[in-house]
C-alpha cells in the first residue's frame, strides 16, 4: 500500500537532489538569456546549423531504422528459432552494450584507415544500439501470449494475418520505446561521430566551444540538441505508456517457445544474430590486438596506464558516490510515495537522462568559470558531471531495490514496537542496500566510459583511460591506444555490461 | 474486561468514507471474527486500529488507553496492537529466530532467549529456529509470523486473512492450530476474515460488517440461528426466507411452508428457516424437485412450491432427481427477521 503523504524531510531531500541535479539544465537557460537575440538569429538561420540538423536528424532515422530492423529480426529469432547454447546467444546479442561508441569506431579507423563520413558513423552506432532493441522486444516477446496468435487462426485468420493480430501489437510498445532510446544515444554520442569525423550538433558544440568566439554559439546549439532530445524523451515516455496501457489480464500466458528449423534458415538467421557483435566488437577487438602485435614507435610506458586507470577510478567513484547522496531520497520518494510533486522531483532527477555529456559539460563550465572560479578544471566539477548524467541509473536502482521491499514489513516492524526510522533501519535499509549499492557501482563503471564531459571538465594534467585513447587517437598514435582501449574494455565497459544484465534483459522491472 | 473498544469510527481515503460510525468490542482473552464482504472496510478498521490509518471521528480503546480519537494519536510503535499480514511478511534478511525476537528489543538477553524458545515451542518450530524465511513452507511461515505476533505479549493481536493464501487441506489445520495456541496464549485476538466458515468455526464472537458498519456481533451460534437481517442470514449461508404472517402469541407464523413455530420479533413480516431445517418425507407441504447440487455429505435440493417460489432443502447424501413430487415438514422453530435492513 503507497501512502500518499510522504514525509516532510525525505520530500526536502529528494527536492534538493532534483533541483541540483538540473542545475546544468538551468543554468544552460540562464546563459543563453544572456545571449543576445541577434545572435541566436544569426546562428539558427545559418547554412552550417540547417545542414547539422540534417546530418544529426539524418543520421538518428538512419541508425533507428537499421537497428529496428536487425534488433526486432535478432530478438524474433532468439524467441523461436532452436539454436545451441541459447543462453549465450542472448549474451551475445546484448554485448555490444558493452563497447563504448567511440572504441568501436576506433577499431574500425585502424581497420579502414581514413573511413570518414555518414556511412562508418551510421555503420558503427548502428551495430552498437542493436541491443537497445534487441533486449527490450526480446523481454515483451518472453512475456508475449503466443496464445492469442494461435486464437486468431482458430477464428480464421491466415498465418500472417493472425501474427499480426496475435503478437505484433505486443511487441509493438517495447519496439518503438527501445528505437527512441536509440535515437536518444546517436543524439547524444560525441566519440563515434568526431572520430568519423561526421559532423553532427555534439561534434560542432565541442568545436565551437574550442574557439574562442564560438562559445555564445555552442550555447545555441546545445540548446537546439536539448530540445531534440527531449523531444525524444517526450516520444519514449508516450510509447511506453501507451504500451502500458496494452497489457491486460495477469499474463500468465503460454510464451513462445523457439522450434527446430531446417539448416539453412538456421545459418541465416545466425547470420542475422552475429552481425551486430561482430561490427562493434568482433572486428574492433581484433584490429587492437593486431595493432599491439605492430608495436608502437613510441613505447607504452606501464605507468602512465596505471596513472591513467586509477585517476578514471578516483574520479568515476566520486561522481558514483555523489551520485548516491542525490539519488536515494529521490529513489525512496518514487518508490513508496505518489502525486504530482512526487512526480516532479522524480522527473527534475531524471534531467540527466535526456542531456547529452556534451551539453551537462559545457553548462557547468559556465557555471563554475563564472561562479566558483576556483573549482573550474577541479575534480569536484567532473564528479558533479557523472553525478547529473547517470543520476537516472542511481535513481532507477535505488526505486527498484527500495519498492521490492514490501511496505508491509515496515508496518510490522511499527507494530512490534519500531519508531518510524528504526523501523527502516531495521528492514528497508538491510534489504534494498545491495541494490542500491550495485546501482551506485553501475554508475561509476559507466561514469570511466564517458568521453564528452570529461574531455571538457578533466583537470588539467589529469588523464583518463577515455581521454588518453582519444587524444591518441587524434595523433594517429593507434597502437598506444589501443593499451588503453583494451584496459577500458577490461576494468569498466565488460563489468558494467555483467552488472546491467539482468535489468536489461528483462526491460525496467 | 475490554481489551478493545471501538466506538462510533469514521474513516476513509480523501473524500471517500469508508468506515461509517463502527462499533466493536472485543473481550480480554477473546477471538473476534470481523467477517464482511471485500470492500466492506473491514481491512481499513484494521489499519486504524494498528495505527497505520487515522480515524476521521469516533474512539479506539486499547485496554485502558485511548489511542486514537479526534484529539490522540497513539503512533503504531507505542500501541502493543501486533499484526499477522496475509502473508506472514516475515523479515527476509532475518532468520527464524531473529524474526520472533524482533519485537523483544531493549529486553535482556536471557528473556528474550527463553521468550522465542517457548513462541517456537508454542508454534511447533523449535528445530527451525535457524532457518531463513525462504526455506519454510507457507503454512509455517504463518506460524512464525503469529509466534513474532505474540512474543512481545501485545494487549492486542490483528490476524489479517492470515489463511486466505494457504491451500484447503492446510488452512484447515493451521486455522484449529492457532486458535488452540491464541488460547494457550491467552492472547486477545481480532480476526479479519471474508470467509464465513472460518469465522464461525474459530471465533468466540463474529462480528458482521457490511459498508463501512458493524451489523451485528454476537457468539457464532446465536449470529447464524438469529440474524438481525435477511442480508446477514444470506451471507453467513444458505437460508430460505419467505413471508410470514405471526398468529397467536407470536410463537407461530402462517407461511408458504405450512403454519410453523417461529422466535424472534413478532412485527417481523418474514422468517428465516435454514434449508438443514427442512425435511423431505412423506408428509407437508408439497413441491417439485426443480434441481440438486451434490456436496458429498449432503446435496442442496432446490424445490419449487405450489405458489411458485423455490426454496433449498438440505438432505444428506444424494437428493432425489429433478422432477421428483416430494413433501416437506420444518423441523424447529424459523427465526422471525426483524423489519427493515433488508435490500
């Protein structure tokens, strides 16, 4: 039973974790007030904006409608379609998850030197969103009442017709709600896109931002690509609620189960499956280890990698445990409590969720450049970026682990002569912190991946494992990168894909 | 004495009333039934008496203190009033052990020690003490949650449908079981059932609650002989009510089943008889078999009268077929509803 008047001093504390964590939001508005109006004319009815709108548009429909496409064929496969080892052929499909975009494209950019443009951007991001689908129609299909397929051709309706009746409007919500996450992801992604050297908003803001004269002119863009990703974000929300609404009954349904098939369909549909694996991670891995067996000119010096990997570290774990401080009374608010301030503070939490890094980093060196001089270029500023851009997965864990705790044990814990607080202490805290714990690692292990806000905010003199593989990339001094790219893959982007598995693969739970 | 007094309580969910003015009494080292249809208010009575829940008007005594009314509000912590949840909602962090002990903090080490012993022992699961909550069956979950329930020794115990999730050849051991040990126990328990066999084969006193007011309380023999209306005649079991017209000194009544004796208020205008009350034989009033419903022990034959009207005859074993003449003859007196209450 959800109570509806939460306490005075959890709304206070999840309000001002809200309000912080849409700081960069806000103050990205108050900079742009600041902009004149001539200017923001001048730079929306330029050529080069029309044509980035083109190019950043153009590119999110592109890779939408491929991994649509390729994840709805991959999950339909893996649905009913017998194949050895399934477990591992799902494992296989969600792992491009794992690779960051900006990796990827690396491993093709010393594969195909020179590969520059649209189509490598569109190949490479396509072939890593594959799972953004793939997993989501995979759960709805598990959950699916192959049933109702098999009531439609019992009514008459031929074998196309009743697929259509019977499953399609079941997967249907989980489909367009995973595509607009991708959409989302092309939106937002930096590494891919300035590597491939095609020219999209997040590309141009940090470009802009680079020169001088060019910052009230990011400060436009950004808000162009906010606007779109909300957009976005608007879109998802309404599919998946509209899906919502779709389910009915208690779903006890028969699933489907995956049937034998002839070897020649089998070998196509495997085809099917591995060619999302091997464009992110299958050609990328093994063009870094060719590229290790080349050897480098300049040597790999052991320290630098070490210096590299524990300044990722230190840095992703103070925006993970900041991260936690803002998102627990966020997480517990939205677990127990409902309304309509419960729901603004649940969404002001989530702001991170449609800001590209890009953007969250150009705001808050704003911010600090004109409000705490001291702490730009500090530390504290990065930390606070991780913090705001993966406050949603903190706030998703923390609601998840917190609701799963049955109100109904805190009311015994009352009864049997608990206070209030002790009576948590005593039951919701020993039960949801796991949880929450594996929530707050989940946000460190992606905060080390994070390439944009942390080539803008990273303190001078400090280097990640994100931005030592990109700086080498930029001075074609690929077989040192490629140590770095293989350390990245190894201490962050492999455990965080184990992390976020079972989450993932069952759609938000 | 009273270990529970409810007097005259409202309550309800923003402007929807669900308790209307409920009175309820519930004797020290008693069982009270409260039995009513889902949605009636029994679950939200609980709640307020548990303190999870305020009381929009009316009194709730726990033993000497009043903890809640328009000017107090006892928090939960502080009431002594312990719940069952309908599911056990045992702490699954918690062992078997630690879950009983759970009400007992701030006792010394000893007490509490010997206190969850002899819970356990009283609950039959001593050799499970150290088992997690998982690894019980559903059945002995519930009996842990009544042994963490009675280890503080509350002045009051809230049973919330605690059978309803069990399967029918449990639930009826278990519920004899924790009467026996409520009473062992001496605790003071109220029951929340839906379940109208239950109630009546548990509980000291039942008490009936339909739309957010207590009907009628009485002891499970007197509710089900002497209903205070057709509605609770109904819902306690199978009934057959017909009009009836008192003659006499108001101990006989002219009916569609012949002039019988009757109880109950003379201004009453119609008259219960249960169908066990009803004989087929070679005498009486008489009727056509229109269709019969096989329990094993007993079959529920449904006659239709001369008049039309179809009344439930039980007979044990198999009834005879449809179609059948039969005869029948009421045994007993009928009870006499009172006017009025009925819908």
């Amino acid at each position: 039973m959800t109570s509806t008047r939460p306490p005075l001093p959890l709304l206070i504390a999840a309000a001002a974790g809200a309000l912080v964590a849409s700081v960069p939001l806000v103050y990205l508005l108050v900079r742009a007030g600041e902009i004149g109006l001539d200017t923001f004319a001048d730079v929306l009815v330029r050529p080069r904006t029309a044509e980035l709108l083109v190019s950043s548009l153009g590119l999110a429909l592109a890779v939408c409608a491929t991994t649509l496409v390729l994840g709805v064929a991959s999950a339909w496969i893996l649905a009913t379609v017998r194949l050895p080892g399934h477990r591992w052929w799902w494992v296989l499909t969600a792992l491009p998850l794992a690779v960051p975009s900006y990796v990827a494209a690396f491993g093709w950019l010393s594969t195909v030197p020179g590969w520059s443009g649209f189509v490598p951007a569109w190949f490479v991001l396509s072939a890593v969103c594959v799972p953004y689908v793939a997993l989501p129609v995979g759960a709805a299909l598990r959950r699916a009442d192959a049933d109702l397929a098999l009531v439609a051709r019992s009514l008459g309706r031929g074998r196309w017709a009743s697929w259509r009746t019977g499953v399609l409007p079941q997967v249907t919500p989980a489909a367009g709600a995973g595509t607009l996450l991708v959409a989302l992801y092309v939106l937002s992604d930096f590494g891919a896109v300035a590597l491939l050297r095609f020219p999209v908003f997040t590309f141009a803001i940090q470009r802009q931002y680079g020169s001088f004269v060019g910052r009230d002119n990011a400060v436009v863009l950004a808000l162009v690509l906010v606007a779109l990703a909300l957009a976005v974000v608007g879109l998802e929300r309404w599919v998946r609620g509209r899906g919502e609404r779709r389910r009915i009954g208690s779903g006890t349904g028969r699933p489907l189960s995956p049937v034998a098939v002839a070897p020649v369909p089998t070998l196509s549909c495997v085809a099917v499956l591995l060619l999302a694996p091997v464009v992110a991670i299958g050609v990328p891995v093994v063009a870094l280890f060719r590229r290790l067996a080349q050897g480098t000119a300049r040597a790999l010096d052991p320290a630098d990698l070490l210096d590299a990997t524990v300044s990722t570290m230190t840095v992703a774990a103070g925006g993970a445990a900041l991260a936690l401080v803002l998102a627990v009374p966020i997480g517990v608010l939205a677990a127990r409590h409902r309304g309509v301030v419960v729901d603004a503070v649940e969404a002001g939490g989530f702001s991170g969720h449609a800001l590209p890094g890009i953007v969250v980093a150009l705001s808050l060196v704003y911010l600090s450049l004109r409000v705490v001089p001291s702490l730009y270029q500090g530390m504290i500023v990065l930390m606070f970026a991780y913090a705001v851009l993966f406050l949603p997965k903190a706030i998703g864990a923390t609601r998840t682990s917190v609701g799963q705790v049955p109100p109904a044990l805190t009311e015994v814990a009352r009864s049997l002569g608990r206070p209030p607080v002790a009576a948590h202490r005593a039951v919701t805290w020993p039960l949801a912190t796991p949880g929450i714990a594996a929530g707050g690692l989940l946000v460190m292990l992606t905060a080390m991946k994070e390439l944009p806000a942390t080539l803008l905010l990273r303190p001078t003199g400090t280097d990640t494992l994100a931005t030592e593989i990109w700086s080498r990339t930029s001075s074609a001094a690929y077989g040192a990168a490629s140590w770095y790219a293989l350390a990245l893959l190894l201490v962050a982007a492999v455990p965080a894909f184990w992390l976020s598995r079972p989450v993932t693969w069952d759609g938000p739970r | 004495m009273t270990a529970l007094e409810i007097t005259g309580v409202h309550a309800g969910y923003g402007d929807a009333p669900v308790l209307r003015g409920v009175d309820l009494l519930v004797a020290e080292h008693r069982l009270v039934a409260l039995l009513g249809p889902s949605g009636c208010g029994k679950t939200t009575l609980l709640r307020t008496v548990a303190g999870f829940h305020p009381v929009t008007g009316g009194r709730i005594r726990v033993g000497d203190r009043v903890v809640e009314s328009a000017a107090t509000r006892v928090p939960a912590h502080r009431r002594r009033v312990t719940i069952v949840p309908q599911e056990g909602s045992l702490f699954p962090h918690l062992d078997v052990a630690a879950n009983v002990a759970f009400g007992l903090k701030g006792r010394d080490r000893h007490d509490v020690a010997d206190r969850v012993q002899r819970m356990l022992e009283l609950v039959g699961l001593a050799e499970h003490r150290r088992r997690q909550p998982h690894e019980l069956s559903g059945g002995q979950q519930q009996r842990v949650a009544l042994a963490r329930a009675l280890a503080p020794e509350p002045d009051l115990v809230l049973l919330d449908e605690p059978f309803s999730s069990l399967d029918a050849q449990l639930r009826d051991q278990l519920r004899q079981d924790v009467r026996d040990m409520l009473r062992r126990e001496g605790a003071t328990a109220l029951l929340i059932t839906h379940d109208q066999q239950e109630a009546l084969s548990l509980a000291d006193e039942v008490a009936i609650m339909r739309d957010g007011r207590v009907r009628q309380q009485a002891d499970p023999a007197t509710l089900y002989a002497r209903p205070t209306d057709a509605w609770t005649a109904r819902f306690l079991g199978d009934s057959v009510v017909v009009d009836a017209r008192v003659v006499g000194a108001g101990t006989r009544a002219e009916t569609v089943l012949g002039t019988i004796d009757v109880t109950g208020p003379t201004d009453g205008r119609s008259v219960l008889v249960r169908p066990e009350q009803l004989r087929l034989g070679p005498d009486g009033v008489p009727g056509t078999i229109e269709r019969t419903v096989f329990h094993g022990h007993d079959s529920l034959a449904h006659v239709r009268l001369v008049d039309g009207s179809t009344v439930a005859v039980r007979t044990p074993g198999a009834a005879p077929g449809p179609g059948r003449e039969v005869r029948l003859v009421v045994v007993g007196p009928g009870w006499l509803l009172p006017e009025g209450g009925d819908d």
